[in-house]
C-alpha cells in the first residue's frame, strides 16, 4: 500500500518540478536538472543512510518536525519520502520531452479562446503528456515495490507496519526459509508483470483517447 500511497502524494509536487523545468528560466536550472539523475548514479545503501541520518529526531530536517510532534524516520512518514526520492526521476524524464515538445501556441490559443490557466492545463496540456505521466508513475510504482537499500535505513521494519518485501526475503533466506523466500519473490515478480501489463495498456488506451481513436 505504501507504494501506491506514495504515487498519489508526489504527483503534483513531480509534475510541478517537470513544469518548472521547462516552462521557467532560473540560476541553476542546470544543476537541479542535473540532481535529478542523483538516485540513478547514488548506491542505494548511502541514499538510505543520507535520508535516515537527514530524518532523524536529531537530524537537520527531523529536529524540525519533531518541534512540531511529527516524527519521520522509522515511520510510513519515512518510507514515503525515500519512495518519492528513488521514483522522482522515472516521472520527470518520462515527462520532461513532451512537455518541451508541446508547441506555446497551443497555450496561446487556449488563453485567446477564453480558457484559464487551469482549463488550459487539463484540457490542454495533461492530454498530451498523460501516456508519458502513466508510464513514469508506473515505472516508479514498479521501483518502490522492490525498493531495498534506500528504504530498509529509515523504515525501522515494524512488523504490519513499515516492513517490506523485500527485506522479508531477505530475513527468510537467513533463516535457511527458503521456500517462503521463493514464495514472496514470486508474488513480487507477479505484481512486477501485471503493473507493466497495466501500464502498456494503459498507455495504449491514453494514446488512443488523446489521438480521437476512442
């Protein structure tokens, strides 16, 4: 669930990123673009470490919340954020090209005709970069549901809470379990084939939708 959970909170915050990208002109642009290719070339071991050193009670970001009473590190708080840290550049660069492909004009017209900017980005915009968003979310859904190294640091592992997958694995094959261990990859490897099934036909019936075929 922690997965699909995560999804739902990081698109808007992904797409504002991918739109600021390409719409916007500022001191760094590079940079930032270049930062979001960092979980792809970091180990995901010294991601993990990073985030739960940054999220603990005594670290730069977890003192704050805990002023507040909000604790992140070792809790679904915690597993969110590293899930949203491993899947934001599925997202971005499966939408950065067609968002830089998407002629002004378009928008001009839209504004020209009497169309607001929120009209103009639902009836206008999101048709034509929602295969490319369908498939990052996928994608990211798909790296998150076996995410280990950047997750298992600041998870804390609590039973029925913030344990995962793939850290069950593991525990069963120190056990000597191995049958259960097969048994949990198996349904991971099911779970992996029928979101890529999802995500091609979702894609197919997007394309078609925006193309006017049906």
């Amino acid at each position: 669930m922690v997965p699909a959970y995560h999804e739902g909170k990081c698109e808007k915050c992904i797409s504002d990123k991918c739109w600021t990208l390409v719409k916007y002109e500022f001191p760094g642009k590079k940079l930032l673009d270049g930062f979001i290719e960092l979980p792809f070339a970091l180990p995901t071991a010294v991601a993990g470490i990073t985030l739960s050193k940054l999220f603990t009670d005594s670290g730069f970001y977890g003192k704050i919340f805990a002023k507040l009473g909000i604790r992140i590190a070792y809790t679904k708080a915690g597993l969110v954020i590293a899930l949203i840290f491993v899947g934001i550049p599925f997202v971005v660069r499966a939408v950065q090209p067609v968002l830089e492909k998407i002629d002004i004009q378009y928008e001009e017209a839209a504004n020209i005709l009497g169309a607001n900017s929120r009209q103009t980005m639902f009836r206008v915009i999101l048709p034509e970069i929602l295969p490319s968003l369908i498939a990052g979310f996928t994608m990211s859904f798909a790296r998150g549901l076996g995410e280990y190294g950047s997750v298992v640091f600041i998870a804390g592992n609590t039973p029925y809470e913030t344990e995962i997958a793939p850290l069950m694995i593991m525990s069963k094959l120190q056990e000597f379990d191995y049958a259960s261990a097969t048994s949990i990859a198996l349904v991971m490897l099911a779970a992996a084939f029928v979101i890529l099934f999802i995500n091609a036909w979702l894609q197919s019936r997007a394309s078609k939708i925006v193309s006017g075929i049906a």
